[in-house]
C-alpha cells in the first residue's frame, strides 16, 4: 500500500463512505495474515448486514455508534497494512523523502547543537500549500539548532497521537494526519516545514488543515492542535 492509498481510504473513512473504503481495503490485504483477512471478511459482512436493515428501525445515535464502531475497526485494520513506495527519483533511493532509518532516529535523545553539519539541511524552497478554507497557519521559531528542532517536531506530532505518514530530515518538511471521528469527521492533515535560520536558530511553518478539501468550519480543532504543537516545538 502506498501512502496516497492510505490517506484516500482515511478519507472515505473520515466520511462514513464505508463502502467503499472496504473495497479498496480488500486488495491491499490479500496477501496480509490470515487473521486480518478474517477480520475484514468479519467488518465486510457486518456491514452488509446492517446495510441490509430498515434505517427505521434504529435512532440516528444507534446508527453513528454503529458506522463509528465500524470505522474504528477498520482503521486498527487498515494501520496493520505496511506502506511501500516505489522510488520517484534518486532522492528517494538516498532516503530523503522516504528514510528508512527516521523511525530509529527519531527515537534518539535530542541532538547537541552542530551547526557544521547542519549547514546543507533543512526546507529552503517556497511554501505553495493552499489547502481547505478552514486551515490553520503560523510560525515558530527556536533558539535550537536545526537538529534539535526537527527532533522536538517529530515529538510534538507523538505527544499529540498523530500518525506521521513522511518525515524529510534532509529536506525539513514532516507530515501528520488524524483520522476522522464523531468529533471531527473528516480528519486532519499537518504540514511542519523546517529551516535553519543564522546564528544556531531555527524557523518552522507550520499548517493544520481538514483532510476534506472543502471544509469550511472547524469549531475550533484546528486551532487547538495547532496552539498545542506550537507551544511543544517552542519550549519543549
């Protein structure tokens, strides 16, 4: 499974578009482990099945905790499905957008300032995210070296339970996703970019957003995460 396969099935999830969530589920877990098959064959007929009864015959809080308990299972499920890339250019072969050894890093103490070796790292490029009318922007900026801030980005994502589908350490850019729930139906998406600044500082940008392009209000969600991870990547 690739990882753009990932985030359109979140979404149909996000969505309540069950349906057809399982039928792209279904091929991706063909060669998974039996139980999982099992699992899903499980979640598929339970849902036929309820899609097979009278709406009229439950309340509309029976039917979320019924959609909700099905979407919940097959997210468990769907996070069992390793993600592979194929490689689209020499920098993911080198490991810059697709680093095999970030999760080992990312787990390591924080780094001791290097300015020497951090020189050539870092997001240098232009910012050209768009995103939903209800995404969340500001800025952060650390008196960390570049090291020591991406470190407390990928820690600030983990203390926030969000999945981190890329980490670029080379390259300064992570990005999170939470899938949907009764709260927050869609989901979100966090976009971190990360640049060194003069003098052992450090700049990132940061963006929460809603996984659905056209979400418009947010009752506050986006701005609380972002608050939360701003304040973590500030002051640790």
């Amino acid at each position: 499974m690739t990882s753009q396969q990932k985030q359109t099935i979140h979404q149909h999830l996000s969505a309540y578009r069950i349906g057809p969530a399982i039928e792209l589920i279904e091929p991706l877990i063909a060669e998974t482990a039996t139980a999982d098959r099992e699992k899903l064959a499980k979640l598929t007929g339970q849902y036929e099945h309820f899609q097979g009864k009278r709406r009229g015959d439950y309340t509309p809080l029976e039917i979320r905790n019924e959609n909700d308990a099905l979407v919940k299972q097959l997210q468990l499920l769907l996070s069992r499905i390793p993600i592979v890339e194929k490689p689209r250019s020499i920098a993911d072969i080198l490991g810059r957008e697709l680093d095999p050894e970030f999760k080992d890093r990312e787990k390591d103490p924080e780094p001791e300032p290097a300015a020497h070796s951090e020189e050539a790292k870092g997001f240098t490029g232009t910012i050209g995210y768009q995103g939903s009318p209800s995404a969340k922007r500001t800025t952060v900026e650390t008196d960390k070296s570049y090291g020591a801030t991406y470190h407390r980005c990928v820690q600030a994502l983990r203390a926030q339970n969000v999945e981190i589908e890329r980490g670029d350490r080379e390259g300064g850019t992570l990005k999170a996703m939470t899938a949907g729930n009764s709260h927050a139906r869609f989901g979100e998406q966090i976009l971190l970019w990360i640049t060194p600044l003069p003098q052992g500082k450090t700049r990132v940008e940061l963006v929460v957003d809603s996984n659905l392009k056209e979400t418009v209000f947010d009752m506050g969600r986006h701005q609380k995460m972002l608050d939360a991870l701003a304040h973590k990547i500030k002051y640790g």
